[in-house]
C-alpha cells in the first residue's frame, strides 16, 4: 500500500467541515486527485530591484515542473529581497540584516498558514540564503534549498571585475590613482547580468556551506545563475522534496551538528565571508542545535585554507564551477577526513554516499591549492576576544599579512563621519578607525561597512590602518578590518566606552583585541555612559527592541528559547 504523503491531510480530509478549504483550492486549480498528493510550497525570492533575484522567477517554474512531475501538487508564493551591494552606504543597509528575518518569518507563515506538506526555498542575494534555511528549521516540513547562483565577472583591460572592483576604484579615484572615465568604465562593466557577486562574499559563501549541510543538492551551489545546469537544480530540487517525503526526512535529520560543522569546514576551506558565523549560528538557533562562537574557532584551528578565490583571491565562483565546482572541494575535504561522511542530506543518500559518485577536481586546476600548499594552513576567520570585546569579535585574515597592530583609537558614532574622515585624508598610517553604535540593536540593523573598508583599500591604506566596528562587514570586504564586536555599544559593552587616542591592539595569532584602560579607568567611564534612545517605528524598532547579541547570531526569538 502507497504511503500517505499529506503531512497535512487531516486539514483537507472528506466531510463537510472541510469543504470551504477545499473550495478555496479548487479556485487555484487543485483537484479531487490533487487532494490526495502532497502539496509543496515553492518559496520564490524573485525581484527586480536586484540582479541576484532578477532571474528567480524562472527557477520557481522550473521547480514546480520537478514537483509536479513527482506527484506533488506545487504552489509558488513570493518573499522579499534587498540588495546589500545597492543599499551598502546609505541609511537603506540598515534593513539588510532584518530582512533575514523578515523572509524567514514570511516563509514560515506561509508554509504553516497554507499547511504544505514540503517546500523548496530559492534564494540568491545575501540574506535570502540564510533567511530561507532559518525558514526550514522552523518550519519543520520536508525540504530542499537551491540558490539561485553566481554572476558571471565582468571585464575591464582584460581582467575579471566584479561589485567591489566599484567600491575600491572610488578610493582609487579619491586617492588621485584613478580618472573619472576609467571609474565609469569599472562601474558599467562590472555587474553584466543576473546572479549574486562573483566572489566568494557572502552569497556564494552561504551557498557553499548549504550544500556542505546538506541542505541543497550535490553540485548546485556553485552552478552559474544563467545556464542549463541551474534550470536543472530547480526541477531536481522539487522532486527532490517529494523524495524527502518518500523517505520521512525532515530538516532536523539533515541539520545536525556534524552538519553545521561540514558547513564551516567547507566555508574555511574556500576563505567565506564573516558573515558565515553570524548567519550559521542564526540558522543552528532555528534547528536548535548547539552551535556558538567558539566551535568556529576550533575548527579554524585545524582547516585550512585553499581556495585562492577574490577578495584575497585570484579567481571567482564561476572559475571554481569550471574546474569542478564545491562538491569537488568537498570530495577532496572527505578524503582526507575533514568532514563527516556519514551526515544525511537532501537527496536521501549520505555526504559520503553523494560524493563517491561526484568527480574530482580537473587535473592542474589553481583555483584550489593542495594540502601540501595552502593558502593558509589553518583558517582564515577567527574570533578574538579581549577587553574590548568579551563576547567576540570576527576577523577574516585571508591576505593580511599583518599579525599584530596597535595605534590609537580614531573614534566615530556613525559611518557616514568615518567615511568623510577618511575621504579627506584625516585617517593616518597606524591609526585604528573605529565605527560603533551600528550593532544589531544600535544601527539598527548592524550594517555593512563595505564603502569605507573598500576606500581605504582603494587608498592603500588596508594593512596600515586597521578598522573595527560592532557593525558587520561584506564578504567583499578584506584589510585589516574587525567586526562584530559584542557586547555591541548601544547595550554598554566596551567599545562605548573607548575614547579618541586610546590604544588598541589587535593580535590575530593570540585572537586577542584589547584597550590600554585600566578596569577602574572602564569603570569611571561607565558611570558616565548614557545609552542613545532605541531606534522606535516599523521594522527597525521591532528588530532593534528583539534582536539579540551579535555572538549569537542576532535573532530576534533568542529570549524565546532560552
């Protein structure tokens, strides 16, 4: 006898009680076999006022087409996006973070409201990833993520040009190193169509560690956002999902803490973005897994880094697809023992299982440098705490060849002083530029200093000041820069307390970041610190008045779970 797959059927069983929710579907095209199938949302982040999302609509279809040729009854239904590359530098990156939550929330809503028996959540810009898979968790249905994949680079001199080429050619341009026609030239090309930024910055860094839970099917997330390949993700995701439902395989059997360990093996292997922990301890909250802070530090001791991949790198996502794409970088992870072979995922086989069947990376490849010659031989993102951040901050040191820095405090209350600051060459050579109160509470929002950190590269200034914020930074960001800084300022933690000149040492070897001030000297400043008002209206002000620490991935149900 078949198995029943409606999770959900009692709300569409026979009886009268139950007609007028029948009625409403029958309205939409359901019918009286469709009844007895499982039905399967497809979550779409489609939008136009992004290239990563832009081509989304057409991966929906294509997973419903999957599902519905499985047996499944498929309903595609919308959530939002933003664009952090658009927004990164104005009052508009204060909403980046939320949205995270905003679009897990409105998955979840809607896969519960609608009582869907599985899902297939597509995500491409920044916070769809892990907005989707935070949405997963909670949701607690079936279910597949695809991401909706890489940008092709763009072509300047006949060099690959991608996002922050933009960003650091304005200090260039500032610096006097670069005219205006030239800046035009790096702007118009850089972006040439759909799909999120080239290198491995946050998209493509969240993708990576997806497929390395689990949560999305073998070879996909580095699949380019125009192609055959990802048409082809979307249609196997959706019978994936029926597959999962076959199986009675639910995230909570995928996403366990073997899992979320794979995922940072993976994101350390390819030197992610700093954005990983923060998104990676939101989702593990959601699983309810006991993921924090520290795990990613035991880990970054003993992986290294191979991947020679922009910001620090050569190359971009669409260069590593070419020579054999992440499950590749995984195959060779596993083999020699870096991963948990025996963890489930999506396609109802094991990590070990799917990649026993996947190629190895193309033979004289330099994307992915061997264990014998890493780029680094431990990872690059660490956390270091002192007495300027005892809850943890996060540093990615891929390229920086600076261990230890120490200089005076250069201290600003907003990034918009710090930006203009270092635009009229009021930031010196040792200088520590610090950007506080834009933590999750305080910015609200803990936005991206992208802008800045990308001028003083542009300036050559990117190993001689150091830059540190309770704020966040892009994947695209690299130089001396720390973020994350927790306790954050709006809430009192240390860095509030931090006064112009003060020096500040950050030492990447010890994972220390301290302040010369003594505890009573703390203590006398602390007396007089008042705390700016809270953000109050619309979404900022629920998420300033919800969200918590920053070294806990800064959720807004945390007060709920503890």
């Amino acid at each position: 006898m078949k198995k029943d797959l409606r999770i959900n059927s009692k709300v569409f069983s026979e009886g009268a009680m139950r007609a007028p929710n029948r009625a409403m579907l029958r309205s939409v095209g359901v019918t009286d076999e469709d009844f007895k199938k499982p039905m399967i949302g497809v979550a779409s982040t489609w939008s136009e006022v992004t290239p990563c999302n832009i081509h989304i609509d057409d991966l929906a279809i294509s997973a419903k087409k999957g599902a519905r040729a499985a047996g499944g009854v498929p309903f595609i239904f919308n959530t939002i996006t933003v664009s952090d590359g658009i927004s990164m530098g104005t009052e508009g990156m204060k909403y980046s973070l939320s949205s995270r939550d905003v679009i897990a929330d409105s998955i979840e809503t809607v896969v519960g409201a609608e009582s869907l028996d599985g899902l297939v959540a597509i995500g491409g810009c920044d916070k769809n990833i892990p907005g989707c898979l935070i949405a997963i968790a909670n949701s607690e249905v079936p279910a597949v993520f695809v991401y909706g994949g890489t940008i092709a680079p763009g072509r300047h001199n006949n060099r690959d040009i991608d996002i922050v080429s933009v960003f650091e050619g304005v200090g260039q341009h500032n610096n006097g190193d670069m005219d205006d026609s030239t800046l035009r030239n790096i702007e118009c090309g850089a972006c040439p169509g759909a799909g999120s930024c080239g290198g491995m910055y946050t998209a493509n860094t969240m993708a990576s560690a997806a497929e390395a839970m689990g949560m999305s099917l073998p070879g996909s997330s580095s699949n380019p956002a125009v192609s055959a390949e990802k048409l082809a993700d979307c249609e196997k995701a959706g019978a994936a999902v029926h597959n999962l439902l076959e199986l009675d395989i639910y995230p909570k059997d995928i996403m366990t803490k073997e899992a979320f360990e794979n995922a940072i093996t993976v994101v350390m292997a390819l030197g992610g973005s700093t954005n990983a922990i923060l998104h990676l301890l939101a989702i593990a909250h959601a699983a309810e897994v006991d993921l924090t802070i520290d795990d990613f530090n035991r880990l970054q001791k003993t992986v290294p880094h191979l991947a020679d991949l922009k910001p620090s790198g050569k190359y971009v996502m669409q260069d590593l697809h070419r020579v054999g794409g992440v499950q590749a970088v995984m195959k060779m992870l596993l083999e020699a023992g870096y991963l948990h072979g025996d963890c489930m995922t999506v396609t109802g086989k094991t990590v070990a299982e799917n990649l026993n069947e996947a190629p190895a990376l193309q033979e004289g490849q330099v994307v992915i440098m061997p264990f014998d010659n890493p780029k680094r031989k431990d990872g690059p993102l660490i956390v270091l705490k002192g007495n300027l951040s005892p809850s943890g901050a996060v540093a990615k040191v891929s390229g920086v060849k600076v261990k230890r820095h120490a200089g005076p405090a250069r201290v600003y209350n907003n990034e918009k002083e710090a930006t203009d600051a270092v635009m009229a060459n009021e930031i010196n050579e040792g200088d520590v530029l610090v950007i506080r109160y834009v933590g999750p509470k305080g910015g609200p929002g803990m936005p991206e200093m992208l802008s800045v950190s990308a001028i003083l590269v542009g300036k050559g200034m990117d190993a001689s000041v150091a830059l540190l914020t309770d704020g966040r930074f892009s994947g695209g960001t690299h130089g001396l820069v720390v973020g994350h800084i927790a306790p954050e300022a709006q809430v009192g933690g240390p860095i509030a307390l931090l006064e112009e000149g003060d020096i500040v040492t950050i030492d990447s070897e010890l994972q220390e970041i301290s302040m010369d001030v003594s505890e009573a000297e703390l203590e006398e400043r602390r007396k007089r610190w008042v705390a700016p008002p809270l953000h109050k209206k619309g979404v900022l002000g629920k998420y300033a008045h919800n969200v918590s620490c920053s070294s806990k991935g800064a959720v807004t149900d945390y007060l709920n779970r503890s």
